[in-house]
C-alpha cells in the first residue's frame, strides 16, 4: 500500500477512526456508536483487538483515567481517516443510485 490507511477489510478500523474522529471516545462509546449504525452490537473479543491494532498501527492514542480508557485520533491516524475516505469513496461510488 503506498499511502498510510486502516485496514479496509470489514471496515471496523475505518469505522472507529471515523467515530473517534467526532470526539474522544472509551470503548463503551464506540460500541453503542456502532451498534446505533450497525444493528448489532460488536463483541469486545471484535472491537477491542480492532481498538489495539489502530493504536499500535499510530492511529490512536489512549488517555486513562482511573478504569477508563478514552482515544484519540492521532496526526497519523487523522491522515489515515482521509486515505481511507478517499477510498471507501472510490470503491464504492455508484453503488446507490
């Protein structure tokens, strides 16, 4: 891949970048932010590696305060939403009518 960009693959990543990029989120958020979009409520055994793969990857940053963890959208993972809109765009423009 020559530009920086989540995984693509299920979208989840592209989707928590998104979400995070609305404003800082902890995991409890992203999950009900999904599943008000999804229908379904993702598994912390889905959501929580997706979570740590952004981070190492340098997309996220985490805050912890007490027992919550909020994230944060990184430089890099502010370029890396853009890539993948300019993608999720170009492979799906046309799809609806």
């Amino acid at each position: 891949m020559d530009e920086e960009c989540c995984d693509m693959r299920g979208m989840l990543g592209f989707l928590i970048l998104f979400l995070v990029s609305k404003k800082p989120m902890h995991g409890k958020e992203i999950a009900d932010e999904i599943t008000k979009r999804k229908g379904e409520k993702p598994s912390p055994g889905t959501l929580y590696p997706a979570i740590k793969n952004l981070r190492e990857a340098g997309f996220l940053d985490e805050q912890k305060e007490g027992k919550a963890i909020t994230y944060t959208l990184t430089p890099s993972g502010k370029k890396a939403l853009t890539v993948a809109k300019r993608k999720f765009c170009k492979i799906f423009l046309g799809v609806f009518p």
